[in-house]
C-alpha cells in the first residue's frame, strides 16, 4: 500500500483565497484524522471521521474550516477565506483501530501570505 | 480537557538508554501511545499501552501505570538516527480523542 496520501505537498496563497487539501487514507481504514502542526500549539486534531461520518469536530478553529469526506477513499479540508494564522503543516492520518495506531501522510506545509 | 506533560529536550550519546517520561492528566482514559516524527517528517506510530506495564518492540519499550497517570518510552542501545521528537499522546473522552503531548526533542551524541 502507498500510504496515506496528501496534496498538494506545499500551498503557498494570500489572505482571502480559498484553500482546499487533499487526503486519500489507506485502503480498508475506517478512521481518518486531519491534525495541524505549529510550532506554539503542537499537534492539533481538527476533526475525526469513521465511516466517512464525522465523529469529533471540536477542534476546527472556526466556521473559515470545514471537511468532508464523500467517501472511504477521500476527504478535504477547506479553509475559507484563508489567513496568516492559518499556516501550519496540515497533517492527515488514518487508522484500522481508531485511535489506537494512526498512519501519517507527509502533510501539507501551508504559507498564508 | 486533557493535558500531558514531557520533558522538552533531552541529550544521550550513542549506544546509550534514555527514558522519556510523560504524566497526563484526563478523563475516560484508555490508552497511552508513542509517536516519532523527524524534523521535516510526518509521526510514526511506535507503541500503545492500554494496560498496565511494559510493552517491548525491539530497542524501544513503552511503559504505563493508570494509577499513576504516567508512562514512559525507553529507548536502548541508542543510535544516531533515533535524534527525532517523540511525541507521547492520550486517547480519552467519549469520543475517543487521541491528544498529543507538546513532544521531546532527543539528540543523539555521537
């Protein structure tokens, strides 16, 4: 199996533009997971999905996120509009097992200018 | 909420054991696990301990006391390429929520 498979691998945008990022989880996962990565909060879960059915979502920052995932085999993350404070590395990861044992893809590292 | 508490640094010369300590503090626990990410990497998944005790995987064990709120990660027989963060994080709450700790830069010496 390839992995957890993230694009882009690098977004560079201005503040305002909408920015979509891609996941494809690895085959037979029933859980996936977007986290983001800075350097003052560490790693954060955004949101949690099992069965392409959102299950935690607490920790989106705000209405400018949102994620979906039409299926088992592919979800996004959509920041819109987009802002500085939104840069991070943008990690998603899926797993058989919950949380017990996640898969990372390589991230999206995000520069909001 | 959750929070988890690591040594931010730690320093070991190659060959070497080193334990990386990590205490939480939350509610509806149910397991500890390990992650190593390497600078400009993504984590990897290295251990979950959902019981009591010592888990070993080759160099690297991962220890847990519930009763304790504490858990621990040793790595023996250390080698350059184990220089990485390691991140300790708690799957908790009724949603099962894995939080991660703020993580352990180690830097192996040669």
């Amino acid at each position: 199996d390839a992995g957890v498979i993230q694009s882009p691998r690098h977004e560079v945008t201005e503040m305002g533009q909408e920015v979509t990022l891609r996941c494809k989880p690895i085959s037979g996962h029933d859980y996936l997971f977007w986290y983001r990565q800075t350097m003052m909060r560490g790693l954060e879960l955004l949101i949690y999905f099992n069965n392409n059915v959102p299950i935690d979502d607490s920790g989106m920052p705000e209405d400018r996120f949102s994620a979906k995932m039409p299926n088992a085999s592919f979800s996004t993350l959509k920041i819109q509009p987009s802002e500085p404070r939104d840069s991070a590395v943008y990690f998603c990861a899926s797993s058989e097992r919950g949380n017990e044992k996640l898969f990372f893809g390589s991230g999206t590292q995000l520069s909001v200018l | 909420g959750q929070s988890l508490e690591q040594p931010s640094e730690v320093t070991a010369v190659e060959g070497a054991i080193v334990q990386i300590n990590c205490t939480y503090q939350t509610s509806g626990f149910y397991g500890l696990s390990w992650y190593q990410q390497h600078d400009g990497g993504a984590p990897t998944f290295l251990s979950y301990n959902a019981l009591d005790g010592l888990e070993e995987t080759g160099r690297f064990s991962s220890f847990l006391s519930r009763s304790d709120s504490y858990g621990y990660l040793l790595l023996q027989e250390l080698q350059m390429k184990d220089s990485a963060s390691y991140f300790c994080a708690v799957t908790s709450g009724s949603a099962r929520q894995l939080t991660f700790g703020s993580g352990t830069q180690l830097t192996v010496l040669p």
